[in-house]
C-alpha cells in the first residue's frame, strides 16, 4: 500500500508529496525526488536520506525503515569528511617583525 511522505531535496524550493511503494528502496525513493526536483536542482550522486535527524540506510526498504503517512524526508549531499588543514605561518611582505 502507498504511504503518502513529504520529500525536500537539498537546495530546492519547494518540498514533494511522493508515494512510496513499503518495498520500494530508500536509495529509489531519494532518485525519484530528484527527478521530480531536477528542473530546479541539480540530482547529486554520493546522498543521504534524513529521517527525524537521523541519516538512514539507503537500502534499507520503506517499510524497514519506519515511514508512516505524511512523514518528513530529506535528500542532502553527503558531507565529506573535514580534514585537519597543516599550520601555515603567515608572513608579512617588507615588514619586519
């Protein structure tokens, strides 16, 4: 039975209603927000898909995970992992110090 969820894609205006299959993947569910959201935002490949602040298992299926009707779900770009920058020691040009 189709479960009625409300989607935002990152970057995007405006938020979907989208009817998710219970066996329909999360991974299919974040690509066909994308699609519907594509005229306005750029699809990104490496995703997560949030759910109560929480980042969700991509392949896990609808029903696995938990969605009930008029839930909230949020595609976002994965965040890479900061990285410590080496000290630079900033000088300054003609002047002595």
């Amino acid at each position: 039975m189709p479960i009625p969820l409300y989607g935002f894609v990152e970057g995007d205006t405006l938020g979907l209603l989208v009817l998710a299959e219970e066996g329909e993947t999360i991974v299919a569910l974040a690509r066909a927000l994308q699609q519907a959201a594509s005229i306005r935002v750029a699809s990104a490949t490496d995703i997560d898909v949030v759910h109560d602040g929480k980042t969700i298992d991509l392949e896990l299926t609808v029903a696995k995970a938990g969605f009930q009707a008029l839930d909230r779900i949020d595609v976002i770009r994965r965040q890479k992992p900061m990285t410590l920058l080496k000290s630079r020691r900033w000088t300054t040009c003609g002047a002595a110090r």
